[in-house]
C-alpha cells in the first residue's frame, strides 16, 4: 500500500507526479537561496546607512544577534504554527514574511524600524529554516542525502553573495536598494509553492468527497502536542540540538569577530582579514555538497563527526601556537569545522521514522541550536574585552567542543527519535 505521505498519492498521472517533484525541487532550491541573504547584507554598507539612519556599535552588535535568536524563537514555534497550516501553506506565509521584511528594511527611516524589519525578515527565515527538511522527506524521501546537499550547497552560496555586491549596489543605486533587492528573489521562490499549495488543496477536497480513492493528500500530519513534549524528554533530540547549538555558536561567533581577531593575532590589514571570512565561509560549500550525502551511506557518521573535531581542534590550535605564520590554513581548518551542520541537518531526516516526528525534531533541533549560537557572539566579546586579548576565547571555543563529544556519542547511535517514546511506552 502507498505511504499516505508519498508524492505518488499526491497526483493519479505519473506525468503530473513527475511535474510536482520538479516544481518541488525548484521550490526548494530557491527557498535555500534566499535563507541566509539578509544575515551579511546590512555589515558591509552600515556606514553608508548610518548616514540616514544612526547605528552604533551596540546598535550593530544587537542586529548581528537577531539572525541566531530569531531562528531559535521561530524553530521552536514553527512545530506549533504546523499544528494549524499545512506545510505548504506555512512556508509560503514564512516566504511573505521575508519579503516584507527585505522591503521594510530598505525603506527603513529610523534604527528601530530597521531592527523591526529585520526580526520579521529573521522569523520568515526561521521557520523555512524548519520546514524545509520535512518538505524534502515529503516530496523526496528516496534523495534525502541528495537534496540535503543541494540545498544546503545552494544556502552556503548564497551566504557568500550579499557582501560581495552589497557596496557595488550601494555605490550604484544606493543603500536601499541594495538591502530591499533581495525582496525580487522571494518573489520567484514564492511561485512554485503556491502552486504545489493549490494542488494540495484540490487533492484534499478530493479525497474528501471520494474517500476510497487511491489519490490523495500529501499533508504531512501535524505535531501534535504530545509529540512535541516527548520531543523535549528524548535524549536523541536533545543531542541533535546540542551537536547543531555547537556549531551555530562557533560559526556566529567567528562571523561576528574572526575578522578583527586576524588583524589582532595574524597582523593582516582589514581587507585581508574580510578576504579570509570569506574563505572561512566558502570551505562549507564542499562540505555542504559531500557530508549529506556521505552521512546516508556510510555504515557509521562517527567518522564525521570525527573529522569536524580535528578541523576545529587544528584550526583553533594553530591561531593560538602560530597566527602568523599560516593564517589563512588556520581559517580554512576552521571553517571545515562546521560540516557538523549540514551533516545534522540531514540527520533530521534519517533519524526519524514518521513524517509528524520530523517536523517536531526538526523544530526542536533548530530553535535549540539558534539559541546557543546567539550565545557565541556576546560570550566571545565579553572574555575579549575582560582579558584584552583573544588567547581565553580561544580556549572558550575549544571547549566547547566537549559538547561535540559528549552529544556526537549519543547521535552515532543508529536509533531513531520515535524509539524513545515507544520505550517510554512499554
């Protein structure tokens, strides 16, 4: 009998299956192209939009903060906003919301106004961030590792290209256009899920007034509230968001200070430092393309987890011994660390038997692991500030690698997070 959740229920013809997939596919990769756009467009033109709009230092500090503390908010809400939409409904809504927020910022007249725009613009993204790998189980649940890589290939991208053309446009056109541009590009990923929502629909009323009909609706059941707090009791769950919290927190915090501490440490001027936050950003493309993919094949993901320790530990080990003397290897060592992202992201998929348990641990994974990574930023400056130099940082981010440890222990295991609630039950 046909998995109630598979595509191949969503439409009778296996030419309408087929063109539901591919809007899917489409859907998905520009959903991904737009989740990390507005988190680098504003830092390399604030001094162009302070000329209109006053930011200081502690008004920039709290706006490098929203992205992580919106997406820890809104991952834990999106399971909650699920129990009242579909899947497509809400992330279309999610795609509105970015939108809104992209135009608002550019048009943005006071520091307040920006930062509002910015939380809405923030929120959208977290509960895309959310809904998009039950959407890849949904559509694709024989390419979970596939689509994971793409996706995420297709996130790290676009991470890259807001501070690359941010002041060009700025220069060109102006500040607000090169903020509110990236409104064009939600536009088109709005699209295809509005279709694929118009025929989830009709494929509803469908069933309903022909029950005993083959075809049906492809909504993924909701997290009920049950499930929601076994989510919160499940150690599985709890060492996903811990593995994934890690991560954020060194990647937000190197985001936020590797540039100065290079310029500190390694002697570089700032326009080396910024030339070596883009290497430290782009070695998780390749990362992005190969660990889902590698994580749904091998026998055992302790070898990845493994290999993002020793990046960590050598790129950090080196900026504290020699920082001077190979810099650029220490960041790229650094920032193959963070393959530990993508590889929880698919986790999400793998490590979950129904499709009502992937939108919870996806939610619960997330808005745990945001919620650490706002921590990065604020802890890393204030042990800078009290000791004057960044050797404690340092140190710091090293240690917190013990979490790694201690949750990649329980992730290895090959069980899946409905596991602990059917013990819980015996």
């Amino acid at each position: 009998m046909p998995n109630s959740d598979s595509p191949a229920r969503h439409e009778v013809g296996g030419a309408s299956m087929l063109g539901g997939r591919m809007l899917a596919l489409a859907g998905v990769i520009l959903v991904a192209a737009n989740l990390r756009t507005a988190v680098a467009a504003l830092s390399p033109i604030f001094s162009q939009i302070s000329v209109d709009v006053p930011v200081d230092s502690v008004g920039v500090g709290l706006l490098g903060t929203l992205p992580p503390l919106c997406f820890a908010v809104f991952g834990f809400l999106a399971p909650v906003l699920k129990r009242q939409l579909r899947l497509e409904s809400l992330l279309v809504l999610a795609l509105v919301a970015i939108l809104l927020g992209h135009v608002a910022r550019g048009a943005a007249a006071t520091y307040p106004m920006l930062a509002l725009a910015s939380i809405l613009t923030f929120a959208g993204m977290g509960v895309a961030n959310v809904v998009l790998p039950p959407l890849v189980k949904k559509y694709f649940p024989d390419s979970i590792g596939a689509l994971t890589s793409l996706y995420v290939t297709v996130m790290a991208l676009f991470s890259l290209i807001p501070p690359l053309v941010a002041v060009p446009v700025a220069d060109a056109l102006g500040w607000r256009v090169s903020v509110g541009m990236w409104g064009a590009l939600v536009v088109l990923a709005i699209v295809p899920w509005l279709v694929l929502w118009m025929r989830d629909r009709r494929a509803s009323a469908a069933l309903a007034a022909h029950p005993s009909t083959t075809e049906g609706a492809t909504d993924i059941p909701h997290p009920t509230a049950t499930t929601i707090g076994r989510v919160w009791r499940s150690p599985l769950a709890w060492a996903m968001g811990l593995l994934f919290g890690a991560t954020s927190l060194n990647v937000y915090a190197a985001f936020a200070w590797l540039p100065e501490m290079l310029v500190d440490l390694a002697g570089v001027s700032p326009a080396q430092a910024g030339a070596l936050l883009s290497l430290y950003a782009g070695m998780g493309i390749p990362f992005a393309l190969l660990v889902p993919v590698l994580a749904t094949r091998l026998k055992s993901i302790t070898p990845l987890i493994a290999l993002g320790l020793a990046f960590y530990v050598l790129g950090y080990g080196g900026l504290l011994i020699a920082p001077a003397a190979l810099p650029w290897v220490w960041v790229a060592l650094a920032g193959a660390g963070p393959l530990l992202f993508p590889l929880v992201l698919v986790l999400v998929g793998l490590r979950s038997r129904t499709q009502e348990g992937t939108v919870a641990l996806s939610g619960f994974t997330q808005g745990v692991g945001y919620a650490m990574g706002a921590l990065g930023p604020l802890l890393v400056g204030l042990l800078h500030q009290v000791t004057g130099g960044w050797d404690v940082p340092l140190v710091f981010l090293l240690l917190t690698l013990i979490v790694v440890v201690i949750a990649g222990r329980v992730v290895v295991r090959p069980r899946m997070l409905e596991d602990d609630w059917h013990r819980r039950l015996q």
